[in-house]
C-alpha cells in the first residue's frame, strides 16, 4: 500500500487543499510534510538556492535563496505588508515548520527564526509558481509495482478530473498511462482497471533518474490521447444534453401552450359577451402572464443547455512494474 498520503494526489494540489480547509477541523499540514514540498520545490526549481538543515537548532532551516528564486518571491509578495511577509523579503531566511521548536529556541534566536507553517507567504508563492510551471513535473510522484496488470518497464501516467455541466451535470476521473520507452498510451477503459490494481498494491519507488525530455515527449502524446477521450465524452454528453433540451422545451411548450389558448378563449367570450373592463383586463393580465411565465422557463432551459466543459489535471507520476 502506498505510505505517502500525498502519494497519488498532485503535491501543490494537495497543499492548497489545506490551505483551503476548514482550521477549525484540525487539518493541517505536518511539519514533515512542509520539509518535503520544500526540499521537492527548490530542487526542481531553483537549484541554486540552499538549504541548511538543524540550522541554527534541530528542527530548523536555514534557506538562502537563488537570484533568480528571491526576485520571483519579492514579486510574489510585493503587496503582502503582513508581518509574515517581512522576513521574506531577505535573502537568507531562518525559520521552523514548528511551533514549539521556535518555543524552545533560547530568547538570542527566537527574533531570528520565524514560524511557517502552509498558510505562510512562502508556501503560497511556491504552490503559485508550481501551478504556473509548464508540464506539471511538479505534481510528479513515483509508484511501484509487481508484474502482472502491467509488463515489466516504466510507465507514466496522468490523472484528470472531468466536469460537465448542462441540464445535468457529469463528473469523473480519467486515468492515462503509457511506457516511458515504446507503445501506445493503454485505452481508458484498461487504464482505469489498471489504476485501480495500483491503488491498492502499489509502493512509494525512489527513483534515481529519467530521460526528461524523452518523458515530455510521452506526457505530450499521452495529454494528446487524453484530449480525443475527452472530446469523445464532451461529444456524448453534449448529444444526451440536446435531447434533453428538446424533451423538455417541447413538454413546456405544449403544458404552456395549452394555459396560454385557454386564457385566449376565455378573453374572447369575454370581449363577445361585452362582460365589464374590469374582468376583460382580469383575462388579459392571466393571459400575459401566463405567456411571460413560458418564455422565462424556456429562457432558463436555454440557459441551463449551454455546454461547461471542463478538464484539469490532478496528478501525474511514474510507474516502475518489476
């Protein structure tokens, strides 16, 4: 089973879903888990910068930033004036994911070492330029697997959730996987099947290495068939939304249609009985709003048929099955 909680969900994803929790239901992000997504992010986006671990105490940090990170942070936090944002704005930062870390730290380094935690400017600015990063290797998670729903290789795949909205709503997650070396990307039906065997028997793989633009061609292709599946569904989900629209004007057009020379019939006896004015304005305003209250429902169909697509991805990583 897969140890990692973060394993199989896009990491920046994952944090910004914290950061979007509710507080008061206690789900926040470990202090561990903080360390990892900030080891992860400056060593594939700015590998220039340091990290100094137990610095100056256990459980603290010491970053110094690369030119190229510290001008993307001050750009990030230009209009941030809270007191979290301060310290930010130095090259070289010190701090701990935790707060009774900084508790203990002797009074000459508690003004020094700041607490951050996933609310913190810092992590902001690193889930916006993850998100902001072509391809998604930030999201990137590595599996492995026993023989058998798969042969023996690499394999990438990609997780993405579909929405659709129209006078229904349709939503699902697609799984994509393809080898890394040869072959087609597996049909989406097989995928899912796949998947579902690696959700439940898969391991954490340290990998070492891989040919990345060798990687990036296979992500394209398999983002490419992907794309026909979903034009596929969006095709079918369009088809289902048509007729429905259909049905349903139709039924409120003849329910409608049926009140309105009702009320027609009714205002001309009236008229050719010369009933008084006050009963003929009585028919003629049941007759407008009968007619107004068919073109607002027929309106609200229209509007409601109109096609939502849309399509995100939410996770992608590596397959090693031995």
């Amino acid at each position: 089973m897969i140890n990692n909680a973060p394993a199989l969900v896009a990491l920046s994803d994952y944090v910004q879903k914290k950061v979007e929790e509710d507080r008061n239901m206690g789900r926040y992000l470990q202090a561990k888990e903080l360390e990892s997504y900030l080891v992860d992010f400056f060593d594939r986006n700015f590998k220039g910068s340091e990290i100094g671990y137990n610095d100056p105490k256990p459980n603290c940090f010491r970053l110094r930033l690369s030119e190229e990170a510290r001008m993307s942070l001050l750009g990030f936090i230009s209009n941030d004036r809270s007191i979290s944002a301060r310290p930010l704005r130095q090259k070289e930062i010190k701090f701990s994911f935790d707060r009774e870390v900084i508790k203990r730290l002797p009074s000459t380094l508690r003004s020094s070492v700041h607490f951050i935690n996933h609310l913190s400017p810092l992590i902001r600015w690193m889930t916006k330029v993850n998100q902001d990063r072509d391809h998604e290797f930030h999201k990137l998670s590595a599996l492995k697997l026993k023989a058998g729903p798969l042969p023996i290789g690499e394999y990438l795949y990609r997780i993405e959730r579909w929405k659709m909205q129209g006078l229904s709503n349709f939503e699902k997650l697609a799984y994509g996987i393809i080898p890394i070396q040869n072959g087609n990307p597996l049909s989406e039906d097989n995928a899912e099947l796949v998947f579902q065997k690696i959700l439940m028997e898969s391991e954490n793989w340290s990998y070492r290495s891989y040919d990345a633009n060798h990687m990036l061609e296979k992500y394209d292709q398999l983002k490419s068939e992907m794309s026909k599946w979903f034009a596929e569904a969006l095709s079918q989900f369009k088809a289902e939304n048509d007729s429905s629209y259909q049905i349903k004007t139709t039924r409120v057009e003849n329910i409608y249609s049926r009140r309105i020379q009702a009320h027609e019939d009714r205002l001309t006896t009236l008229i050719q009985r010369g009933r008084e004015e006050r009963y003929i304005k009585g028919a003629e305003t049941r007759l407008r709003n009968t007619q107004e209250t068919m073109a607002s429902i027929l309106q609200n169909l229209q509007d409601k048929s109109t096609l939502l697509p849309e399509r995100g991805g939410i996770a992608t990583g590596i397959i090693s099955v031995e």
